[in-house]
C-alpha cells in the first residue's frame, strides 16, 4: 500500500507541473523571434574579419581576406586545378588596381551595407511573413518549418516575395542562432511589372551558418538557384553555390597591403 500511495502521489504531482511546464514552453513564433533578436544583436556587435577558404561549384578555389577596407581575394584552383600563371596575374593586377582605387573600396563597403540593411529587414519580417511550426527538438538543436501567412501585409515590394515561400530554419539552442534557412518559391513572383524582380516557382536558397571560433558565427555555406531576375542583394548572385571555410581572425587595424602578404600565407 506504501508503494501504490507513492506512486499515486508522484503520478498527481507530475499531473500538477504539466501546465506550469507549458506556460514556460515558447511557441515557435517564440522561438523564431528569439533567434531573430539574438542574431540582430550579434551582428550589432561583430565588427570582426576573416581570412578563409571559398570554394564555388565550377571547381573555382579562393582565399579571401576582409579587412576593414575591403575584401580582396586570389585563386588558388581555377576548375579544380591549380590556378594559371596568366589567372593569378590577372588577379594580382586587379588587386593592385582595388587597393589604389578608394572609390571600388568604397563602392564594395556600400553594397556590402546594403545588403545588410536588406538582410536586417529580411530578418525582422520572419516572426510576422510566416505560421512557424516546430518539426522536431533536440537538447542542440529546433527545426522549425514556415508558410506564409495570410494574414501578413507586406510593408513592401521585397517582403512580397516572403508571401510565396516555403521552407525550414533550424535554431541553435545554446545562444538562440539561427544554423540553417531554407526556402523554395511555391510561385511565380513579379514585381514592378518585372523591373524590379521576376522570381519563378521552383526557385531555391539555402544559406548555412556555423560557429568559426567562440561567439564568432559566420555564413559557411550558400547555395541559390533563382529562376528570373531579382535585385534585392548585390552581393549574392541569382546562381551561386559556394562553401567558405578555414576561418581565421584577421587582426584589427590590418591594411590592404598587409591582406595581399595574408593572401600568401598558408591555412593555420
């Protein structure tokens, strides 16, 4: 009877948290927004550049150091072989002529911004575009998967191609970052008469983010397959798949004549 009474008991008391644990469980636009405030407020805060490795699907092999000048990048494979005399003194050339031209340092700085800006609003828009649902949970990890919501009114002409997307995000739980989000457009999408974007159902992205050294995340993987045209980012091309590894800090302060030596140096 001892027993059956100690087994009744912790039987009423587990029914007796049960609602107290899910008033503590965040529902996915929860989780979602979560994420959103913590990456936003990383990017506020990283002011850090890289040294690494961009391979592109065509077999195209590079080094690229950032400073905060610019980026500037060399082969190291042209179509998976060892990049040509003729290739890498072309690069070089095109070095020199970055280096000396403040208004292409500051051409890449602007549409590096603005790409920023866009992809900030991008961001801010996921909670609110989307019905979230959680697909499964991990001690590590949320995957989450999306659907426009009928009741979104896109503020704007980009935030109308959110209207036609599908797609998954999966969340880091330690730190709330977002790992990985992908999408599909499930139709066609014009705007401005297709000045501006014609997108067409079918149409891909798949962006990937990973932990480079403690607190620092980075883009490791991009991968779009866009039918059409758009013009909402400057930098990401409507074909592109390209893998970025082989993080190193770039020391704060550093100049483009020191990135062209750092372009040399072996992978550490």
């Amino acid at each position: 009877m001892a027993l059956l009474k100690k087994v009744w008991v912790a039987g009423l008391l587990l029914l007796l948290s049960a609602p107290a644990y899910a008033a503590q469980t965040l529902s996915a636009r929860d989780i979602v927004q979560q994420a959103v405030n913590s990456q936003l407020a990383a990017d506020r805060e990283d002011h850090s550049h890289w040294r690494y490795i961009k391979t592109e699907a065509n077999g195209d092999k590079f080094v690229v150091v950032e400073t905060e000048h610019g980026a500037i990048s060399r082969h190291i494979l042209e179509s998976g072989r060892p990049a040509s005399a003729a290739t890498l003194a072309e690069d070089d050339a095109n070095i020199q002529r970055f280096i000396h031209d403040p208004s292409l340092q500051a051409k890449q700085r602007k549409d590096g911004a603005h790409d920023d800006k866009s992809a900030t609003e991008l961001l801010n828009l996921l909670p609110v575009a989307f019905v979230w649902k959680v697909e499964s949970e991990t001690p590590d990890l949320i995957t989450l998967s999306y659907r426009p919501d009928p009741n979104f009114d896109p503020p704007d002409m980009e935030s109308r191609v959110m209207g036609a997307m599908t797609g998954t995000m999966a969340v880091e739980v330690p730190g709330h970052r977002i790992h990985t989000f992908k999408g599909r457009m499930m139709t066609d999408v014009t705007l401005a008469f297709g000045l501006l974007a014609r997108i067409k159902a079918g149409s891909t992205f798949d962006v990937e983010r990973r932990e480079v050294a403690p607190n620092y995340w980075q883009i490791t993987e991009t991968h779009v397959h866009i039918s059409g045209h758009a013009l909402f980012f400057k930098t990401i091309g409507q074909q592109q798949d390209e893998v970025k590894m082989e993080f190193t800090r770039v020391p704060a302060g550093t100049t483009l004549e020191q990135a062209v030596a750092m372009l040399r140096e072996p992978a550490k």
